[in-house]
C-alpha cells in the first residue's frame, strides 16, 4: 500500500468513525429535553461501527486511485488567456 492510500485510508477513518459517533449520540439524545451530551456505544457496537467504517475508508482510497489512475491519460486544460 502506497503512502497516498494509508494518508486516504486513516484521514477517512478518522472523520468517517468521528461522523458515526455523532449520528449515535444525536439518535441516543432526540428524545431528550436536557442538554446534548456526547455518548460512546457499547465496546460491540462500537466495534462493528468501527468494522464499517474502515471497510468504507479502504473503499474511498481505492475508489480515489482508480479515478487518479483514469486521469492521467486526460487531455490537460489548457489556461485560457483573456
């Protein structure tokens, strides 16, 4: 794996479980008249939304490189001059 896929990979991660924590505790507190807190789901739950979301992290550098790889061979714009 290339460093611009692991950079893709962690930064996807990162945002993505972060993401995932929110929508949790948004869902944990709708029906809650106190105040927002912040809650982690139980170690399984969070383990298997964790599971997820790398799953999606590897799809999102993958799916970058192949985009990357079919534009290489692109024509370049070419500035155009006023």
């Amino acid at each position: 794996m290339n460093k611009q896929a692991i950079i893709i990979t962690t930064a996807g991660f990162v945002i993505g479980l972060a993401e995932a924590l929110i929508y949790y505790s948004m869902g944990e507190n709708k029906d809650k008249k106190e105040k927002f807190t912040y809650k982690i789901p139980p170690a399984p739950e969070l383990a298997k939304t964790a599971g997820i979301v790398m799953v999606t992290a590897v799809l999102t550098a993958g799916l970058t490189w192949v985009i990357e790889a079919s534009m290489k061979g692109s024509p370049k714009l070419i500035k155009a001059s006023v």
